[in-house]
C-alpha cells in the first residue's frame, strides 16, 4: 500500500489549486449558482456517431451524455454508487431472473414526445443487447422487457444473472434512446445516430465538422432548475499541445481527459485562474497493461513472464511516466475499486538480478552481447503514456537481456497487428475497468474469443481452471460469492500472467476556475453536467 | 585549386562547410563518444542543461541524455537526407535519360508518371506512405525519396534532349554502340552535373520532412532523431523549452549549413565552367 | 486566343492520364495498408466477430480489391466521387466543406511569399554583394530551415498566449453569429499566424529565385546599354532587370502549389485549421479510401488548374512561349 500512499499524495500535491476550489466545496458552495452563460470544452477526437446505446465508449459519451441519459448515474455518495437518472428505483429478483426498473415521471424527448417504458423496452432488446459493444456481453441472456404501464420495465433473463453485475453496468451500459425516431429505420443508419436525441438536459444543435459540436439547453428538462448552461459547445483541438494554450489564453473553459499533457500540468496549476483536478474518473480506471503473445514459445513459459514482470520499476512508471498521477497495479483490478479489489496476490518487486536469474533457469542463456532473444513489442498508440512506457519497455528488457524491437502503428494497424493477425509478442494496450470484472475484464484473458476482437485475449492464452472460474463467476448470484470467486481471478491472473498489470490511472481535468461543479461524480466527464455552472 | 579558392572566398560557402564539417564529426564520433543506447535511462528525468557536466545539455522526459541524443541524432538526420537524396537524384536521373533518350511513347509513359507524382503534394503522400508501411527509417527515407525524384528527372530529361544531338554522341551511334549503352555511358555523365546541383535542396529537404513526420509520430521509434527529439520535447515546451529549443537549433544550422555549402559549390562550378 | 485554347486542350488530355495514375496508385497503396475501415473503426468503439463482418459487408469491404476499384472507377466516370463510410457521407459534401479553408490559407500564404519575396529579392538583388543582399538571403535561409511546426507553436505561444493578440487556432470565432464584414474580419485574425507559418518558409524561395535572375539579367546587353545610356538605377532595376526576372517565378508558383498543400498538412493540424490537409490525415488514419481518393483527387485537379493557369499567364507574358515550347 506504501507506493500507492506516494502516489495518492502527488496526485493531490498536483491538485492544490484544485483543493481550493472544488475538493473542498463547502465554503464555496455558499455561492449561490448562477444560470446561463457558454461552457467550452477542448475535444481532441470527433466521434461521428454520437450513439451512445452503440457505442458504449468514453469518446462518444463524453459529447453524447449530455443529450442521451442512462438509467442510473454513478455517484460518490449513493447507495451502491448509483444515484438515479431515468430510472427512479431497481431491484432484482432473488432467482436473477428479473430485474425491475421504476422510471421516473414527466419525462419527455427534445422532441416533445413522452418517454415510456417502451423506449426502455426497446432500447435493451433491439439495441444494448444486440448492438452495444458492452451490451452483448452483459445483456447476452437477456429474453424480453414486460412493460406493465408507462413507468415500470421488467428485465427478463433466460439464465439467472448477477444484479450486482446489472446494477454495476447501468451507467454506461443503458443510455436510453427513442423508440419512436429508431424504429422507422434501421437502427445503424439512423439520422439519430449523428444528430442524437435524448432526455437529457442538453439538446444537439450542431455539429461542423474539424470545428466544434454545440448543445443547447434543454428548457423542458426534467430536472428541477437544471440545467444551469445555455449552451456547452465542444471544440475540436487535434493537437495536444493546443488545449493547454487555449485554456490559458481563455479560449475555452475546460479540457478534460487530460488532454493538457501530464508533463505540463505543474506549470499550468501555477497559472492563476486555472485549475488542476484528479478528481472525477473513478469509474473509468484505464489500466496500463503488457498484453503477452502466448504462441511465441519463450513467452509461453511462465519463468520468462515473472522475469518481464520483474524487470519492469513500476514506481519508476507512476513517478516518471505518469508524473504521479497513476497508481501501480497488482492485479487485473485497479486499488480504487472498493467492491472487487484484493491486494491478496503474488506480486514481483523490481528485481533486475532475480528476473535473468528466472531467464536463466528458463534456459534462455545470454548469447553474443548479452542478448537471450529478440522480440517485437507493440505499444497502443491512443495514448502519449502508452508509447513512452513502450520506450521505458524497451530499454528494461534490454536489461535482462531481451532485444525488444518497437513497432509503432496508428490505430487501425495495431488493431490489425495485435487483435486481428496476431503478429506481435508483446504489446502495450490501456484497457478501462468499468466497475465491474465481468463487464470488460474478464475478456482479456478468457479463451476461446474470435480473431478480430478489440480489447480481448488475443494472445492465444487458454487456461481451462481460469475460463472455468470465469464462467462460474457470470452465474453466481450471491453478491458476496460472487465477490470471493473475483477475488480467486485476482490471485489466479497475477500467478500465471497472461498479461501483465502495470499501472493503472484515472484523467486529469483542467479547467478555469470559473467552472463549478466539476468533477462532482466519479464519472464526471462522461455524466450530464446539469448542475455544472459558470461564475459571472 | 582555383575552384576551392574561389569557394573559400565566400564566407557563407566557407562557413556552411564547417558546419556539415562539424556535422559529420558528431555523426561519426557518436559510437566513440556515447557508446550506450541514446534512449537509454542515463540520469534522473528533465535534468535542465550545465547543471550536471556529465549530461550537459541535460536530460528529457524519461532521463535519456539529450546530448547523446543529438550526436546520434546527427547520424540518422545525415541518414535520412543522403539516402533520399541519393535515392531521388539515382531514380530521376534514370527516368530522365530514358525518357529524353527514348522519345516516344516510352517519353509520354515516363512524363506522365512524373506529372503524377508532382501533382500530389509530396508530403501528403510521404505522410500517407509512412501511415501504411508503418514507421521505421528505412520507410521514412523511401517516402521522402517518392515525392523528391521528379525534379531530377525533369532536369535529366532536359539536358539529355539538349546533348542527344551532339556531335559524340552521333559518333557512338555510328561505331555500333548499344542504345542503352549510349544512353549510361555516354549522356548521362554528361547530364549529371545540373542534376546533382539540386542535391542540396533535396538534402535539406529530406531532412525537414523527417521532422515534420516525426512531430506528427510518424518517425522510427527506435532510434533518436532530431525531429523525434522536437516531438517529444513539444509537450513541455512552455516548461522545458530547452528539451525542443536545442534539437531545434542543430536541424537550423544543419539544413542552412547544406544549402549554403551546396550554392557554394554550385557557384564555384559555374564560374568554373564560364570561365572555361 | 487560338494557341491559348491548344494548350489548354492539350494539357486536358494529358491531365486524365495523370489523374488515372494518381488514383490507381493511390488505390493500391491503401490496399496495401495493414488494417481496413472495419480495424479503424472498431478500434474506437469495440464490437465482436458477428458485428465486425457485419460491418464489412454493410461497406462493401467484403468484395475484393479489383471489383472495389472497378466500381469506383465508374462512378467516377459520372462524376461521383462516392461515400465516405468514416462521415457516412458523400465524400464530395466531405470535401468541399473543408476546400474553402484551404484554399485561404494557401492562397493567402502564396500571396505573402509571392509578393513579400518578390519585393525583398528586387531589394536583395538590386545590389548584388552588398550587406543588405547577404543579409536578405541568409536571414530568408535560415527563415527555410525552420520547421514549419516549430515556427507556428512559438508564433502561438508569443502572440496568441502571452500577448493575446490574436487567437491560437480555428478559422473563426466558434459560433459567433457573425456575417459579413466583421466575419471576414474575424477569419482574417485567425489566418494570420498559420498564413505567416506556410508563409515565410517559402518566402525564401521566392527571394532567392528573384536575386539570382536579376543578377543573370544585369549582365544581359540591354541592361549594359541602358546604364550605357545614362539612365537611373532605380528605374532599371524596376523597368528592366526585375521585369525579366519575374518570368521564372511565375513558373514556381504553380510548382510550388503542390508543396504548399502538402505543408498546409502539417500548419493545419497545429493550428486547428479544419482543411483539406487534416481531412487527408483524417482519412489515412480511418483507412477511409473513397475519402482519401476523392482529396487527392480534388488536390491534383487544383494543382493541374493552378498550373494551367500559370501556363496562360507565361504565354501572355512572354510571346517565346508557344505551344511548341511547353513540352515538359
């Protein structure tokens, strides 16, 4: 726990500024809000579906949470980390068989038209269980939606599944969307889908594309005096050096996911007016971790595994890479996750000496200049820490003796390279723990997953005990049990490697202290920001 | 020796010379001086320059040796610009010999091919070249060489209408010698000179384009450049500005270096030739 | 008018074989490129195997190469330029949304380099040797050897950060409303640090090109006879001297075009400029080939217009040029 203490501590000394301005709200939340006013935020991807009951992805939401609501938001104070949206109360059955939704009242669509219990029914059966990238997984069992009046919604499932699970995946798994503007037309052609419309407290306005989206309020809010902004608009800034220009030359408010590069961050917290805050990502934990191609044979000993796991000075990565804004792994579950993580496990200390020793007694001797085999290690390229931890990568394994060669592709060639073609031996990737293993953690080391499928084991891993856990872990219904078997996954994941966890991090937001309400929930940046407001 | 006094007479001719001089040195003492991997963890990260004498110009985001970085970075900077100008002036003096020698329909197919190389922006396709063969040097110079050939081969094509009708070469004609042979043997020596004096634009050149793919993350990861170096150090420009500045600043000298080295020479060979 | 309307049909012809070209090979380095549409897509969204041969299917990426080149080759012969599947647009509403831009700022940065270089060079070259002539041509060199990049993000970091005089990126105000005459202003502010960018690296071309044709042309006999004569040097440097020097910079001009395009790329990107050269990246990165077809298409069309156009001009400028004259 020490290094994560460390850790913690520079993430708040980087936030000072902050602390005086949201991390300790009270005396400021006297402030009485006002309304009104333009919210610019820096954008540095455009998403041109802006479907976010497709595309469950921090990208799309980050624009399209404002317009599509879910049925439930995570939250820092609620009862099991939710607070409702659509959804006023849910409950499930004790068999896992149904899950009953009570949907909030008085609801309506920008387009004036009431929103029902059909629109939920429709959303899951003929979108999030179909056509959701995370849906599929989750709602895989799910049979039909009863629909008994306009408020109520009954989940039924054809296998028992865990509530726990349901519940965890309600903020970014069920944003719900119009049934009456999506069956008219095929669902993935839906004009919809680019110029969404939700319940939401911002309506789309437009979109120009290499410039900005802008969202305008929506007066017929359900929310009471929300929302506070007329208008958020988001504009696209592809370079990384320029959010943090804009945002000191008050160009724009805010730039979350930290688009300000971590490197710039101490200068910027000096700058007056400008705050820095760690805050506000909770729920959206990106983890650093070494995907390993198992069908290269070296690699499929697990001696060779610990040596790599060994040779890699994770507090170097959190306090160099990461400038401390990041935690080390143990395991496939990030610290911060209150219900799931164990520090229970098998660890391996920075130790350069015991990693070759472990290469020696694997058999890979050194040979001529001291190199025991060569390999090709594919860092993600989505984000800046990815490839410079891929540089750091490079030269630890040169240390024990292993030749890595760097291969940089853009994103759709990684995708190819890695998750398609299997060409790779090691690569870098950052794959997002969403609150719950079975939503999009599992699938990183469970067998049996088809070519081509992004953020899976595709590194010919099988490990039959583990698949087995895994599966018993997705039907076991005691919230408790089900947390013990996740546990077991833990211990079992960090023994054998089938990858390996290295560090895990949340975003920075930077923003003009003008801003209030920021990072108010642990999944700020991707929530609806009713209640967020300018000064003045 | 008249020639090399004339070209010692200029002092821009004088003092880009040096600076390729001072270039070359750095490029090949790089192994001597800094036998370790330049990406290699030397010291603690973002060491500001002079403050520790054995990492002079300080270290970057990682603690890799920024001064180590630029000797080595001058080996791959001088790479890159001699490959693909080697590259470009070799293709575009075949093409242009051909094409001027052949006439014809061979001419048309040849010119055409040219035109169509010259019509797409040459850093448009080097950018989409690298983005498809993924970036390592070796792609980066035969993206750069792709859209440099066609000068060349404009001006080989030129001098070898102009020289096709002389008197030698009607004489090889006449004693049998193959077309081809007249063709490499005869003309194109005598074409290269105009040729060769675009080297140094396209050296330049080369050596700007590979920074500018570096800084849009396009360069080859394994190795240090100078333009990888600017792209690295852009994240902190405003708080480490030395770690872009100093990069910066050896990629001025060295294109202005080539340029004013290579007009001297040129400058010296016409005089030469008018005085001839 | 007769010899115009020759060239220009010639250079018609010629241009279809060049396009063809352009395209086949433009088609083929994508098809070479590891990953498709389906890979550049579902890197941002996620999906499974049934969705992601779905997806294949539903773009036409199910088909192969030649059949897939075929079809657009005859589209194109009706002027359709295709559907984007990254926008899930017509790739021409695509493009031409984005042209305008680009075509501002390069125009606008040929202007500057053109005419600023133009004039330098006359100054340089009027006095060739002098202080001021070395000092033009090495501080316009060393102006060439700086990184288009670099010299934008400091431009940005000293005007648009610390004075604030003008803005850090964008074409315009975000939604301002404007119209008319305060929106051309308000572009104009925003053109100007990515203008002076493009702009002064070609600056030195233009000046360096204009130096060493007057000096070629002061020693050409008219000249000699007109200092013979007695007459000003100020009014042979301008009448005489830079008159004939001029002629080859207009060839650059559309040379460079293409250059220009290609170094708006890079301009583009730093400073948020939501032109053709992004899209163009845009497309590589989203392996969006109809897209990437249809700028390099558009691009080419501009630069053999440009050029065209130059020709026009040279043939009115100076009567040597005949249709005879422009074989390369």
């Amino acid at each position: 726990m020490s290094d994560f203490a460390i850790s913690r501590r520079g993430v708040l000394a980087g936030s000072t500024f902050l602390l005086a301005s949201t991390a300790l709200p009270a005396a400021l939340r006297a402030q009485t809000p006002t309304n009104g006013g333009r919210l610019i935020a820096a954008a540095d991807s455009e998403p041109r579906n802006l479907n976010p009951a497709i595309i469950a992805s921090n990208g799309v939401f980050f624009v399209a949470s404002k317009i599509v609501e879910p049925l439930a938001e995570a939250s820092f104070t609620g009862k099991d980390g939710l607070e409702p949206r659509l959804a006023t109360s849910w409950e499930g059955s004790a068999d896992g068989l149904t899950v009953t939704f009570k949907l909030r009242e008085g609801v309506t669509w920008h387009d004036g038209k009431p929103f029902t219990s059909a629109d939920v029914a429709f959303s899951a059966l003929q979108v999030w269980k179909p056509l959701q990238n995370l849906g599929r997984v989750v709602f895989k069992d799910l049979e039909a939606v009863d629909t008994p009046d306009d408020h109520t919604a009954i989940f039924r499932f054809a296998r028992p599944t865990p509530f726990q699970l349901i519940r965890n995946a309600l903020p970014a798994l069920t944003s719900v969307v119009p049934k009456h503007l999506y069956e008219v037309s095929e669902i993935a052609d839906n004009p919809a889908n680019t110029a969404p419309v939700g319940t939401g407290p911002f309506k789309f306005a437009e979109h120009r594309p290499g410039e900005y989206y802008r969202l305008e309020k929506y007066d017929a809010y359900w929310g009471e005096d929300q929302p506070r902004l007329d208008e958020i608009i988001y504009r696209v800034l592809p370079d990384r050096a320029a959010a943090a220009g804009a945002l000191e030359a008050e160009e724009i408010h805010l730039a979350a996911f930290s688009a300000v590069p971590l490197a710039d961050l101490e200068r910027i917290s000096k700058v007056p007016g400008i705050g820095v805050i760690s805050k506000g990502y909770e729920t959206l934990t990106y983890q650093l971790v070494v995907e390993i191609n198992h069908r290269r044979k070296e690699l499929a000993d697990r001696k060779v595994r610990q040596a790599i796991a060994h040779a890699i000075d994770k507090e170097f990565v959190v306090k160099t890479i990461f400038l401390g804004y990041a935690t080390a792994s143990t395991g496939p579950v990030p610290r911060n996750d209150v219900q799931f993580y164990s520090s229970d496990v098998p660890t391996y200390a920075f130790d350069v000496a015991k990693a070759n020793a472990l290469l020696d007694e694997a058999g890979y001797k050194r040979g001529e200049g001291g190199t025991r085999f060569a390999l090709k290690l594919l860092p993600a390229p989505y984000f800046n820490e990815t490839k410079q931890f891929g540089d750091y990568l490079r030269q630890a394994l040169a240390e024990i003796g292993i030749d890595a060669e760097l291969v940089n592709n853009d994103a759709a060639a990684h995708q190819k390279a890695v998750y398609t073609d299997h060409t790779f031996d090691l690569a870098i990737a950052p794959p997002v723990f969403r609150g719950d293993p079975a939503i999009s953690t599992t699938i990183l080391v469970q067998s049996g997953i088809p070519d081509g499928v992004p953020f899976s084991n595709q590194g010919g891993y099988a490990n039959p005990e583990l698949d087995a856990l895994i599966a018993k872990a997705a039907e076991t219904l005691d919230p408790d049990q089900r947390i013990a078997l996740y546990v077991d996954f833990q211990k079992m994941v960090a023994e054998d490697l089938p990858l390996i966890n290295v560090a895990e991090w949340g975003f920075i937001t930077v923003a003009r202290s003008s801003v209030k309400e920021v990072s108010n929930n642990p999944r700020w940046a991707v929530s609806n920001w009713a209640d967020t407001w300018i000064e003045g | 020796m008249i020639a090399l006094r004339r070209f010692l007479r200029t002092p821009e001719a004088v003092a880009g010379a040096l600076i390729l001089a001072a270039l070359l040195a750095m490029a090949l003492s790089a192994p001597w001086f800094f036998p370790r991997d330049p990406q290699s963890i030397a010291g603690p990260a973002l060491l500001r320059p002079f403050q520790d004498w054995t990492l002079p110009l300080g270290t970057d985001r990682l603690g890799r040796d920024v001064m180590a970085g630029l000797f080595h970075g001058a080996r791959a900077s001088l790479a890159v610009g001699l490959a693909a100008a080697a590259g470009a002036i070799l293709i575009g003096a075949v093409v242009g010999t051909l094409a001027g020698f052949a006439g014809g329909l061979l001419d048309e197919i040849l010119m055409r091919i040219t035109d169509a190389f010259q019509t797409v922006p040459g850093f448009l396709l080097a950018l989409a070249f690298v983005s498809v063969a993924g970036p390592s040097l070796a792609t980066v110079i035969v993206a750069i060489t792709l859209g440099a050939w066609t000068g060349p081969a404009r001006i080989a094509r030129a001098e070898v209408l102009s020289i096709r009708e002389r008197d030698y070469v009607a004489g090889a004609r006449v004693i049998g010698m193959h077309p081809l042979e007249i063709a490499f043997r005869e003309i194109l020596p005598n074409a290269l000179p105009p040729v060769l004096a675009l080297s140094s634009v396209i050296v330049a050149a080369a050596i700007l384009t590979e920074a500018a793919l570096s800084f849009l993350g396009l360069g080859d990861p394994n190795r240090v450049t100078w333009g990888g170096m600017i792209a690295e150090g852009r994240a902190v420009l405003r708080s480490a500005p030395y770690l872009s500045i100093i990069p910066g600043v050896a990629l001025v000298l060295t294109v202005l270096g080539v340029y004013l080295a290579g007009e001297g020479l040129v400058e010296t060979s016409a005089t030469r030739r008018m005085n001839a | 008018m007769n010899r115009a309307l020759r060239l220009i049909r010639r250079r018609l012809i010629g241009s279809i074989a060049v396009l063809l070209i352009v395209i086949t090979g433009t088609f083929l380095l994508l098809e070479a490129a590891p990953g498709d549409a389906v890979d550049a897509y579902v890197v941002s969204v996620g999906g499974d195997a049934s969705m992601i041969e779905e997806l294949r299917r539903r773009w036409g990426l199910d088909q192969s190469a030649a059949t897939r080149f075929a079809v657009y080759i005859s589209s194109l012969a009706r002027l359709d330029l295709g559907h984007s599947v990254a926008f899930s647009r017509p790739n021409l509403d695509v493009i031409l949304e984005r042209l305008p831009d680009t075509l501002l700022l390069m125009g606008s940065a040929t202007a500057l380099s053109f005419c600023l270089g133009t004039f330098l060079g006359i100054v340089a070259g009027s006095r060739p040797g002098s202080f001021r002539d070395r000092f033009l041509s090495i501080g316009s060199l060393a102006l060439y050897a700086v990184p288009g990049f670099w010299l934008g993000l400091v431009l940005i970091v000293i005007f648009s950060v610390q004075l604030r005089w003008l803005q850090l990126g964008g074409i315009e105000t975000i939604a301002s409303g404007k119209t008319g005459a305060p929106r051309a202003l308000d572009i104009a502010r925003h053109l100007v640090l990515p203008v002076a960018s493009l702009g002064f690296i070609y600056l030195a071309l233009y000046l360096r090109m204009m130096r060493v044709g007057m000096a070629e042309v002061w020693r050409m006999d008219f000249v000699l006879a007109a200092r013979a004569r007695g007459i000003g040097r100020r009014r042979i440097v301008l009448r005489h001297v830079a008159r004939n020097a001029l002629l080859p910079l207009v060839t650059m001009l559309g040379l460079q075009s293409a250059a220009m395009l290609g170094g708006s790329v890079v301009i583009e990107s730093v400073f948020s400029v939501p032109g053709l050269g992004r899209l163009a990246q845009e497309a590589v990165a989203a392996r969006d080939t109809p897209l990437l077809l249809g700028i390099i298409l558009v691009s080419a069309v501009l630069v053999i217009a440009v050029n065209l156009a130059v020709d026009l001009l040279y043939a009115g400028l100076d009567p040597r040029v005949g249709s005879s004259g422009e074989a390369a």
